[in-house]
C-alpha cells in the first residue's frame, strides 16, 4: 500500500533552492516529503517535468467586503483559487462593518468560514473614537495583524490614525507580538497636491499622480518606522511604490529595527506613462502607479533582497466606480488575486531573477509575518499541503473570459501570461484543476497567528 495520498514531481521552488527533478508527497492534508529523483508512489500520482511546483501563495493584503452586495469571500477565495493563492489576508474596511472589536473579528471570521473557498487570516483596525482600547480584544479573537492610516478618505470606514494615536496602538501591540501595518501617505501633504490639482484644472489620468507625489509616501513612511522605533513594535508599511523607499525600510533593518515592506504586483507591473494613460480610473490606485523607471527600480529591490512581501491590494470595485472621466472621482484599487503569481513569476524570470523569491515573498515571508508558518508558507515537513503548479502555456490574460471574478475587467486584461496556473491544492485536496474552482465556499479555515514570539 502506498504511503503518500498525492505525489507531485516537477521542478519543486522553495525559498532557498530550486529542484529540477523533484518532487512533494502528500499525508493526510500535510508535506510528508520533499525531495529529488524518482518520486515514491502515492494514491494520486502526477508526473509534471516541465511544471514549476510552488508552495501556495499568501497573498497579505485582500479587500474582500469593501464594496457591500459585490464581491465578498465566496468570489475573492474563488479568484484566489484560480491564482494559486491558498490563504488570504483580509483586510478589515469592510463597507458597514469595519473590524474595529473583538466581536467583529469573530463575526467576519464565523462570515468567512462559511463563504471562503480558500483559508483565511484577519486584520483588525481601530476606531479612532476608542483609539488602542480594543486591540488587545482583537488579537485574542485572533487577528494576524494590525491595519491603520496616516491618510484618511472617510472619517470612521478608512480615517486617518494622527501620530499620537498611532503611538498609543503600536505600543498597545509591542507586547503581543503582532505586526502594525500602514498605509503610508502623508494626509497633509495629499490634501496640500490634490487641492494643486484641481485648482490648475486636470482632471484626466495625470491628475492622480500628481495629486499624490512621491513626497507623500517617503515623508509618511518616516514617521511609521519611527513610531515603530519609538514603542518597539514591528512597523509595516503595506505598499510602497518607490525604490527610495525600500531604501528607507532597508536602513532601519541595518539598524536593528523591525522595519517590513510590502509591494503590491501592481506596482511591479503598470506604469503611468503606458497603462494609467491607457487605463485612467481602471488604474487608479493608492498610492498612484508610478513611472516605468520606478518599476524597474522596485525589481531591483527585490532582485537585492529588500522586499519583504509580494501581495495584490486586492478589490473588484464595479465598472461603474472605476470609468469616470474625472480621474480623482473613481475608487482607488483594482483586483489582481488570479494574477499575481504568474505575473511575477513571468517578471522574475525576464529580468534573472531566481524563483526563490517567489516562493519567500509570496509565501515563506508572508507566514512569518502573520505568525502562521507553523501550518503555511512552505514545502516543508508537517506544513499543510497548499501548493501551486504552474505549466509553461502562454495565454493571454481576460478576467471576464476566466469566470472566476466578480467583475469582468482588470488592469491586467491583455497582458500575455508565459506561465497558466494549472492546478492549486489546499492542504492536499485540488480546489482549482486549470479550469474550474472546484473548492465550494464554507470549505476555507480562519487561520489564526500563534499567541506568543517566536
């Protein structure tokens, strides 16, 4: 009798090794083994010698519930599903119901684990009228981490969290071991370039950009690891478009201090002078999509090593929220979940860089970060079986055509993908077979972070 449930043979990437000849075996739900030559034989077997065999991706940053009646878990862990991506990180804006208290997080969490097709990990937040009061609730019901502001679009759904208040959290959550992550954008400076924008009449997809400049993200992202230097709390800037910044994030690591930095694939993708042109409210995104030479700049950090996560910002807003005219009048997020790992497979490979680093900043480091690598985040003996295939078929990208989006546009549409997800496997059971979603919602688990510091 066999002692494996699943085999699968390819080219198996983990974060410090690629094996061209090797293979994954499966037990009850867990990687039983890892290893190179002739695969053992299993219940299930799958020979794949021109596939890449990657753990399932983490994405750490989803909008799964920003829009009310729209996208919600069942769609959002379907397209995470079709991409490759085996858990999520929600996060807590949910349009009516932010995740602000110890009973949100277990009512989005009982929500989820009845509508998710895939796992699933929280954000909380803060309710800036409570400030810290409730974070210690939040992370007993089991939050992987911490969302705040130093920008405001709405006073209570996405407010701006002031210095002091932001001091307060962060130390609230030094001792519990969390991550603090935050949207970096100065709000006065926004405020200062958006009223410039308007006043000199732009309005179309340069009005953006320019209405958000790089000062704004570089002056905010300062004051994050310096609140976090200040309570000793791990500071987390979720999405960074600038190479100056991973610059800033890799000094104060050379200090010593916990200081993590999130790219977002899109900034990894689009720039502004050929897709927000191209795009307008399609592309509109905060912080903006910058130039083709900042894209550059960002693959070079992560080629150097000073990227921490790859995840998609994920949100499927309605067509009818992202096509005004008006470039500032349209939503800001676009949806990426069943793209993200071919495209940056796709981007590491045309510019050299080693797959490892798929394999650490879309699943290894976002584990740790969430505090969850006892179970994810890697190929390794006794961690669930969540894993990605991909197979060398060329396809051109269309969101409507695959089926598994809420809505039927994407930034993304029309770009060639080298590489197709061909099969994603959660804790060793196929939930997507290269064509359909075959897990049914209720069938995701709420993931929650281990209680003490590694």
């Amino acid at each position: 009798m066999a002692d494996f449930d699943l085999v699968l043979a390819g080219t198996v990437v983990l974060p410090d090794r690629v094996i061209d000849t090797g293979f994954v075996a499966v037990a009850d739900g867990k990687v039983a083994a890892v290893g190179e030559g002739s695969p053992p034989a299993a219940r299930e077997s799958h020979r794949l010698p021109k596939a890449l065999i990657l753990p399932g991706a983490i994405d750490a940053q989803v909008h799964s519930l920003s829009q009310r009646d729209q996208e919600d878990f069942h769609w959002s862990t379907r397209s995470a599903a079709a991409g490759g991506v085996t858990t999520i990180v929600d996060m807590p804006y949910d349009e009516g119901h932010v995740v602000s208290s110890g009973q949100a997080v277990r009512e989005k969490a009982a929500h989820g684990e009845a509508t998710a097709r895939v796992d699933f990990a929280l954000y909380g937040t803060v309710d800036p009228a409570e400030g810290a009061l409730r974070i210690g609730e939040m992370a007993e019901a089991g939050v992987a981490a911490f969302k705040f502001s130093t920008f405001g679009t709405h006073p209570t759904r996405f407010p701006r969290i002031p210095p002091a208040a932001l001091m307060d959290c962060f130390a609230a959550i030094a001792p519990l071991g969390l991550t603090a992550g935050v949207h970096n954008e100065d709000h006065e400076t926004v405020d200062t370039y958006m009223a410039r924008t308007r006043a000199a009449g732009i309005s179309d997809w340069r009005a953006h950009g320019l209405s958000r400049p790089p000062i704004a993200e570089l002056l905010a992202m300062h004051a994050i690891y310096e609140i976090g230097v200040a309570t000793g709390c791990p500071a987390h800037v979720v999405h960074c478009s600038l190479a100056r910044g991973y610059d800033i994030a890799a000094s104060y690591r050379a200090q010593g201090f916990a200081a993590t930095i999130e790219a977002c694939i899109h900034y990894l993708v689009l720039d502004e002078e050929n897709d927000v042109r191209r795009l307008g409210g399609k592309a509109k995104i905060n912080p903006p999509v910058r130039s083709r030479a900042e894209v550059e700049g960002l693959w070079r950090h992560v080629a150097a090593g000073n990227v921490t996560l790859v995840s998609t910002d994920h949100v499927s807003w309605s067509e009818d929220r992202k096509t005004d005219p008006d470039m500032l009048a349209n939503a800001s997020g676009v949806p990426g979940l069943e793209v993200m790992v071919p495209l940056f497979v796709a981007g590491a490979l045309k510019r050299g860089i080693p797959l490892t680093a798929a394999a650490r900043l879309m699943a290894e480091n976002p584990a740790r970060h969430f505090r969850v690598a006892a179970t994810k985040g890697a190929l390794a003996l006794g961690r669930d079986a969540d894993i990605t295939v991909l197979t060398p078929e060329p396809r051109v990208y269309d969101a409507a055509a695959s089926g598994h989006n809420v809505v039927g546009w994407s930034p993304y549409n029309g770009l060639e993908l080298p590489w197709r997800i061909s099969g994603t496997y959660q804790r060793g059971r196929l939930v997507f077979d290269g064509t359909d979603v075959l897990a049914e919602p209720g069938s995701g688990r709420f993931v929650r972070p281990l209680q003490t510091k590694e």
